[in-house]
C-alpha cells in the first residue's frame, strides 16, 4: 500500500541483537501526516540500518511511503506492525501504482484487465424543484397475502 503525506515525528531509533540469530538489527519510527480536512496520522517503521540511511528522512519532508501491514500475537494481545519498504520524496514516481486509500488496492501493472476508468461527472443541469415525496397507491390484495416484496 501507498500513503502520501509529510513526516511530522522522526521518533528514537532502536537496536539490539537477535536472540534467535546473534545478529544486530535497527530499526527507527516516523510519523506521516496525510493533508485534508480532517488529517490522518501513521506511525511506519524503517527497518534496518542500510534503509533508515538510504531514505534519510528529515521531519517536514513531504514523501510516498509504500509499506506492509501484518499483525502480531504477544501474550495474548495483539499489535499491528506497518513496515516501509521504499520512500519517495515529493510525488510518487511514475512506476509506482496510484496510491492506496486504505482499503482500495491499486491495480498491478502486470494485470490481464483494463486500467478502470475515471468516473464521468455528471452533466450539470439547472436544479429543479424536488417534487414531495408521494406514498404509492394502494393496491388490493386478497385475504391473507401481503402486497409489500418484505420477506417479514
């Protein structure tokens, strides 16, 4: 998925050494901001070292984040974990896929089917008077059938 915005937050990085491994690991916290009327705010994390040094992100820099999403379990409670995994300074380059809002996926490049369409506005015609809303005539029915499509 795709987020445009500007970083607000750079937040402290964090390192340590696998358990598991025995190798080091970094990673640092940032936070988006996407602009509208009502803002939206998105904690992402870099990780790895060789990343946090090749997208150097500075606070106030307006970029497109592409990220993952995936869900953890730790002691029975659950935790979401968004990792970047490329950075764009300014406007998304040309092969990137238009951005995601959240739910609606961008179409591979790749894909059999057509590009979708932009929908048409709609011609603009001069407003008329909304007619009063006017119940349905009645229709009769006979004994002990319902005239109404309801299933209840």
């Amino acid at each position: 998925m795709d987020l445009t915005g500007k970083i607000i937050a750079i937040l402290p990085a964090s390192s340590g050494v696998s358990a598991r491994t025995g190798n080091s690991w970094m990673s640092q916290d940032y936070v988006i901001e996407v602009p509208g009327q009502f803002p939206r705010r998105m904690v992402f994390r870099v990780f790895g070292e060789d990343r946090i040094k090749q997208f150097n992100l500075q606070a106030g820099e307006d970029v497109t984040v592409q990220f993952d999403i995936d869900a953890h379990e730790y002691q029975g409670r659950w935790f979401n974990d968004i990792r970047a995994f490329n950075v764009f300074r300014g406007e998304p380059a040309q092969s990137v896929p238009a951005a995601t809002t959240f739910g609606a996926p961008a179409q591979p490049a790749d894909s059999p089917f057509p590009p979708a369409q932009p929908a048409a506005a709609p011609a603009a015609q001069p407003a008329a008077p909304a007619a009063p809303f006017a119940p349905a005539p009645a229709q009769d029915a006979a004994p002990g059938e319902s005239t109404d499509d309801l299933p209840f």
